[in-house]
C-alpha cells in the first residue's frame, strides 16, 4: 500500500515522498518530518537543516537511534528480564572516528610529520606554537626510552601502551608540557591524537634509518621485492593516568573527558566492519584526497582539493595507502565490581555501562572477564520524544574504550581507615569467631556452617584452582538461604543463582546466546565467578536439567557451548556455595543423603564440606527465641554496627605494629592451646563449634557490616598466600592417614577419602591462615579445618550408615549385641569429630536414632555403661571410652 501524499488546502502531510525539495542534499525516498528532524522510514533520524527549528534541535549523528522495543525505565531490570539486546549493535551508538566531522580532507602533511593528517583533520602546522613543541617534546621522550618502546613492534601492531609513570617523572618533557595530565584528563582526543602523532613520526624516522643502513633490494624477474608500505596510524593506550571510579557516580557533565571503570564483561557483541574513509588520488596532480564513508553508500570527490586544479572527475581509490581505514566497532557491557558496594542480588543488581570498542581492542576480551577499562565518556540519545524539553534524560553515558587491561594482576586500592578496620578486626582475641558471628546475624546458631562459608569465601585465590565448595543440607526455613545471600554479599566476586525459579534460573548458569538476532554472548553466572570468586547457588537440587554444566564446570574447570559446526570453551574456576532442600519437605535421618536430595553421586563429590542442618527441638531454643526477639527489636541493627568502626581503632598488645600478619605467639590462650606432637589430632579435647557460639557470659556481640567484611576478605586474599611449616605439614599428613585408617572398614566413606580431600585441607588451611593474616599456617589453623572437616565427614557418614542393611535391621528388632556394636561405632565416630569425649543423655540418643536404634535406648546405655564402652561421669552424663 503506497503511502499517501500531501493533501490539498490543508497541513501538509508528515509523510513525503521523494527527495526533498531543493536544497540539493540525499534524502532517503521516504521519510517522515517531526520537530523540524528528517526521519527516514527505515530508522536513521537526520537533521534537516532546511526546516524552520533545524537549529533549536540537537544536532545527533544518525547512529543513536534507540532500538524499537528497548526502555531503560520500563520495567525492573534484572538477569531474568528479557530485554531487547540490539542495542549492543554498533550503529545505535553516536561515536565518530574523529573528534571533527569532517567529510573529505586534503592529505597536505607538513615535511616534518607525514602523518599529520591522520591525528588533526583541520588544524594546520605551524612550526613552532605550542602544539609543535609538545609533539617534539613527546618524540625526545620516545627516543630517550628505547628499552620501553619497540619502534618495530609498534609499527607492525598499531598501538603502544603508555604508562603514566614513567611520562610524568620525565624532567624534561614536564618543563615543555606541565599540564600533560590534567590534559589527558579534560582534553583526552587532542592530548591522546598529540602522543599518538609523536610516535608515528620516532617509527617512520626509524623506518627511514633502517632502510638506509640495509642494502636497497630491487624486483627482479625471478624474485619479487614488495615496496615499502607507508606506516598507518598509530594508537596511543594510556594506562594508569585517572583513578578507578564507580559507575554510578559518573554524571552527564562530564562528557568527553577521560575515566576509568572496573568491572566484569557480562555481554559481549558481534563485532562489525565497515569502510570509515577512502583515499582517491587525482589525476591531472596527483593530489591525494580522504573522504568519509558512510553506510551503503559510497561518495567519490566532485573537485580536486587543490585550488589550481581543475579535475571533476577520474579519480583513482588508493586502497594501500594509510587513510583508506576499515573501522572494527564492537558493543560490550561491563558490569561494576567495587569494594564501597554491597548488592542484595534478590532486589537489585551491580550498575552497568556499555563500552565500544575499536581496532585492537575488539575482540581483547571475553565474557566474564575483570577488566580496567580506561574511555572517553560519550552519550547516545535513547528516546525519540523529543517534545521535552529536559533532554538531559533522554541520554545514557557510554564509554569509548581506549585502553583494556586485564584485572588480575591490578591490586585494589583500599584507604587508610578501611586498613585502621581491618587491624582493628585483626587485634579481637578470636577474630574467627567474631567474623563467624557477623555472617548472617538473622540465622542463629549453625557456627561450623558459617565457619565452612567463610573458608571458602578466604579460598579460590592462587595460580593453580583452590576452589573450596561448600552444600547446606537441611529441613526448609532453617536459614540456609539468608547463610547463601550474606555469603553473596561479602564476595569480592561474587554471583547468585535462585533454583526457585525454575528454568529461568538453569539458563544463568552457562554461556548463553542473547538478542533479538542471537548474536550477543552474554555470560551465566559460573563465568561471572570465575578466576577466583563465588557463585552461590540456592536450591540447587531444583536445577536438575543444569546439573550436567555445573558438573563440568567444577570438573574441567571450563563452560562449553556448541554451536553450529564449532566447539567453544571458556574457562571458569568458580567456587560454589549451594544450599539444598530434602525432596520431601523434612529431612529424613532413616534415608540416606543422595535418597534424601535431588543431587547426583557424582556432583556430591565435588563438595569439600557437606553440613546437615536439622530443625530440632532442644534447649538452644529458649537462646534462638531471645535472638530472634533483640533482633527486631532494634539490638542488632546495623547501624549501630557501623558507628562502631567509625570510630578510631584500639591498639591491641597482639597485633604488630609492622605488619598484620600475627603469629601463633601473640595470640590469646584461649584462642590457640599448645598440643602434644605425639598424640592424635583427632583425639584432641577440642571443641570448635563451641569456641565460635557466643556464650550467655558474653553479652552481645559488636558484629561486623557487610561492607567491611568484604573488604577484609579481598585484603586477606590479595595480599597473603600462605605456606605451609614443616609441623603443619605433618599435622595434615597424619590427619589425612588416620582418616583412611579408620575409613577402610566403611565402604561407604571410605569413596569420600582420596587425594581431592587431601588437596582440599591443604587449601581449607591456608583460607584459616588467611584469616588470621598471617603469612604461615600453623598446626592451630589445620586444627580447627580438621574440626571442620571431621563434622561434615561424621554428618554424612551417619546418614550412610543408617541406611545400610545392617542398620535398618538393628532398628527393626536385630540382636542387643548388634545394636550396641553399630552404636558405638557411630558414637567413637561423633566423639572424633566433636574432639571430646564426654556427651549428655540427649546427644547419645539423637546418635542412636541416626543409627536406627528406636527403642530400648536406655536399656542399651546401660549394656554399653556395664561393658565398660560408656562411664558415667554425673547426671545423665557419659564419657565414651576410646580403643
């Protein structure tokens, strides 16, 4: 159906047909006219100088057309929002090749700089002013630092990396150019165009002098010498010159000057190509001239540039030369990773900015990376209404990258009073228990758990994979989930998936395809915890059709993704913290763990630390009632928390005034006790899960924010990698042969004992040592691991052994004598891992019940009481005998 033309004697018609009248310039064959703007009917808005208000109305290029679908206001934005991605392609973007549009150039270079035209389009030389100057200036610079600089290199790669050291201490360049950083800063096109031109003329001199000193090859018939190509244009990468700053806090104002943002690539676009300029050559005299390609449609020049020709046409394109420019434009999205920021990912989500990036830089990057990325701020306009008159939030920042490094091996900043804190954490007598405490306050109790998230937490930082991997298995409502959000919380990079939601929630977990077209890579959250964060998964019982990628993930360290004739990998080390629900609502101690969750054997072994939490009525209740009501009363809130740190830090005897690292010496007597090398570890009176509960003595605790337990952790893993001593180191050993010893006789945890558990204490050690910030781990720190360790082992192997023939026999009227055997054998098994002996009425029962024991308890007590297994030590008091 045509569309109809202008009506007569009336308005005329918002839609034209043909080209405009008069004027001369290319109009599409439709387009709309709205606010004094030429709209085509396929999409790009151009402004028609020709229309009355022309001039009131922004001048924008046609590139920022906010694609049909996509609103950064309507609705909640989020990982499970489908959003149109096409935004990501690169002509929705306003970002020129040059700071000047300018259409077509005469490539008129002064003698000196041959490339003068490729950095300033209009500005012409003048020899001696001050921008010659700096440009000699920066060149003696490049000369005086050939150890830094490889001319042959640069000129084969097109870029160089500038370090900000190393320019601003030069005295000599200072004297010519005091103001370089605050120009880079304020004026970075101009500034970066100056150091990029320097370096262009140092490598074409260079190229001279080499050709110079070699003998000059000539073509012949039988061999054939390429000439010499002319050097193209060269980019400066500046590094290190403005301070990381935070996404949220850049504003509109200050556009077109330098920043620098650090953070994870989320989504990553398909890169695309296009001619931005064509050299032609004239003719009659040889004048070579550069025209601006846009689009389709290619122009050719009309006239010669030079005033005394005369030629209109027989132009001839120079594909070799350095101004014919192919421009690779690629759309990535960043997403913040800060210390001053603490998310709830249930609610809300980090901040996130779109970056370009061109010529080298495309392709510099993958999908769940940590990067710096250090651009030029620009805006696109996202609206097309334009009868506001605020267009101030019609535009979203962008940022056009003109430097990438990777953020691996770039320290965080962290100021003087966040390291008073940090001391301040350091000089408590039990550090352990205080930061334990302050993990999800709301959850009362469950201190080996929190202890086991915190390891894990202080793990996954090294060379090699010290992933530690924890499950929390347990009856619904106990507080797993608040345990995975605060771990979440205080990661330093950290992700969280929800299993509630089903296959939403499966689909985050891999590398997945996004867009309109499909054509936008957008990383899942195993990518965007990997090279040493967290992903925190919660019901993961519920993502039974991802359980293969998170398989393979934790295995092969990698996240594949088939496509269509090709194979891709993309590395991820993450370390996993999970939570399940028993399949039937309450945990049932008569079955075994894998009948009682939705896990496979195999996925199960990739756990470090398995903990059942189990909702039971005991005397701690009265305790978590009292908790529960000073917590919304207002005791607790963490406001009063903060104004604590605030404060200035108390000088502690057993901190060092030098260092943080604190030594097994200067810790409390209660906090590290001396142990006899000779006795068992495992036969030790120590009991962790009590050192870490705060005792009604105590009163209440000053826990910690979430904010600085973040930023002690990522000081703790950036800043120590400690190493074993030689008494450690044989504390592991006989651990680890003690654990088989006693395993061998029980097939079932006897699967769980290899050299992965072995690698697991190692790492799980050096967390603890982290912890207490120091440089060495102590048999102290493999002392309470073991602690650790021993319950999760004893916990599940409970389970196991209530479920095997025997015991469910021994619960359905099996002899006296087998019963009590599988008892004690349980209760030898408890007393190891608890690191006492001694255990209450209560306790010896909840073991018989795990072993299937259901009645005649107490007549089996007395057996054991008689036979010399159990000693009574006072009222409902029992000491357990070892062998």
């Amino acid at each position: 159906m045509n569309p109809r033309g202008p009506s007569r004697g009336g308005a005329p018609s918002r839609f034209v047909r043909g080209r405009g009248r008069g004027g001369g310039a290319y109009r599409p064959y439709f387009y709309f006219r709205r606010n004094g703007r030429v709209i085509p009917a396929g999409g790009n808005r151009q402004p028609n100088q020709g229309e009355p208000g022309a001039s009131d109305a922004p001048s924008v290029p046609p590139a920022t057309r906010q694609p049909r679908g996509w609103s950064r206001a309507a609705g909640k934005r989020g990982r499970n929002a489908h959003l149109d991605c096409s935004f990501l392609r690169p002509e929705n973007y306003a970002a020129p090749e040059d700071g000047l549009q300018v259409q077509s150039i005469a490539v008129d270079n002064p003698r000196a700089y041959s490339g003068w035209r490729l950095y300033f389009l209009r500005e012409k030389y003048e020899e001696g002013n001050e921008l010659a100057t700096r440009i000699m200036a920066v060149e003696a610079y490049y000369q005086r630092n050939p150890q830094t600089f490889d001319f042959v290199m640069i000129r084969d790669r097109g870029f160089f990396p500038l370090c900000a050291t190393g320019i601003k201490s030069d005295a000599q360049l200072k004297e010519v150019w005091p103001s370089l950083s605050a120009d880079i800063r304020e004026h970075p096109l101009r500034t970066l165009g100056t150091l990029s031109l320097a370096m262009h003329t140092v490598v074409v001199n260079h190229q001279l002098d080499c050709n110079d000193s070699t003998t000059a090859m000539v073509s012949t018939p039988e061999q054939y010498v390429p000439p010499t190509s002319r050097v193209r244009k060269i980019y400066a990468r500046p590094e290190d010159f403005v301070p990381v700053e935070s996404i949220e806090g850049i504003s509109h104002s200050r556009v077109d000057t330098l920043f620098s943002i650090r953070g994870f690539v989320s989504n990553v676009g398909e890169p695309s190509y296009s001619l931005t300029w064509q050299a032609f050559r004239c003719s009659r005299c040889q004048m070579e001239i550069a025209m601006r390609q846009r689009g389709t449609f290619q122009p050719r020049p009309y006239q010669c540039k030079r005033s005394e020709c005369v030629a209109r046409d027989e132009f001839v394109p120079l594909r070799s030369s350095p101004y014919t420019r192919l421009s690779i434009r690629q759309i990535i999205r960043v997403e913040e990773s800060s210390l001053d920021l603490v998310h709830d990912f249930e609610t809300s989500l980090p901040a996130e900015m779109d970056v370009e990036l061109r010529h080298d830089l495309v392709d510099a990057v993958r999908v769940g990376q940590e990067v710096v990325i250090t651009g030029i701020l620009k805006l696109q306009e996202l609206g097309d209404d334009t009868t506001t008159a605020d267009t101030s939030n019609q535009m979203q920042p962008y940022l056009k990258a003109v430097s990438i490094r990777d953020a691996g091996s770039i320290k965080r900043e962290l100021s003087e009073r966040d390291l008073e804190a940090i001391a301040m954490i350091n000089a408590e007598p039990n550090s352990f228990k205080l930061l334990v405490q302050s993990i999800a306050p709301e959850v009362y109790g469950h201190e080996l758990p929190k202890g086991a998230c915190l390891l894990s937490l202080l793990g996954g930082k090294g060379a090699e994979s010290e992933a530690i991997n924890v499950l929390l298995v347990g009856d619904p409502g106990i507080g797993k989930t608040k345990i995975l959000q605060s771990c979440a919380q205080i990661a330093e990079r950290g992700a969280h998936v929800s299993g509630k939601r089903g296959a939403q929630s499966a689909q985050q977990l891999g590398v997945t395809f996004a867009g309109r077209n499909k054509r936008v890579l957008q990383a899942g959250s195993l990518m965007m915890a990997s090279e040493g964060g967290h992903c925190t998964l919660d019901d993961v019982d519920k993502l039974a059709s991802k359980q293969a990628v998170l398989l393979q993930c934790l295995q092969s360290e990698e996240v594949n993704l088939p496509l269509a004739g090709a194979f891709a990998s993309f590395p991820a080390q993450p370390s996993v913290i999970a939570c399940a629900n028993p399949q039937r609502g309450q945990y049932d101690e008569g079955r075994d763990l894998l009948q009682n969750i939705n896990i496979t054997p195999s996925l199960l072994r990739e756990f470090h630390l398995v903990y059942i939490l189990l909702d039971k009525p005991s005397e701690r209740d009265m305790s978590l009632t009292a908790h529960v009501r000073a917590l919304h009363a207002g005791a607790k809130k963490r406001a009063r928390i903060a104004a604590r740190y605030a404060l200035k830090p108390k000088t502690s005897d057993s901190m060092c005034e030098v260092s943080f690292n604190v030594s097994a010496a200067g810790r409390d007597d209660d906090t590290i006790k001396t142990e006899d090398d000779n006795d068992s570890i495992m036969q030790q009176d120590y009991d962790l899960d009590k050192r870490l509960e705060v005792l009604p003595e105590e009163g209440e605790l000053d826990l910690i924010p979430p904010i600085l337990i973040k930023k002690f952790l990522s000081y703790a893993r950036q800043e120590l990698n400690p190493v074993l001593n030689e008494d450690a180191s044989n504390a592991v050993l006989r651990y680890f042969l003690e654990l088989k010893e006693s395993c061998k006789l029980d097939e079932g945890v006897f699967s769980q004992i290899g050299a992965g558990q072995l690698l697991g204490i190692i790492h799980l050690s050096q967390a603890r040592a982290r912890l207490d910030l120091s440089q060495v781990v102590s048999p102290q720190h493999v002392r309470d691991v073991i602690a650790l360790l021993t319950e999760s082992i004893t916990q599940t192997s409970l389970n196991e052994g209530s479920s095997r023939p025997g015991a469910r026999g021994a619960g359905g009227g099996a002899g006296k004598s087998a019963q009590l055997r599988n008892f004690l054998e349980l209760t030898k098994r408890r007393s190891a891992a608890l690191g006492r002996r001694i255990f209450e009425f209560d306790e010896l029962k909840e073991i018989g019940t795990r072993a299937g024991i259901l009645t005649g308890f107490s007549q089996l007590v007395e057996m054991a009481n008689l036979g010399g297994y159990l000693l009574m030590k006072g009222a409902n008091m029992y000491e357990v005998v070892p062998d």
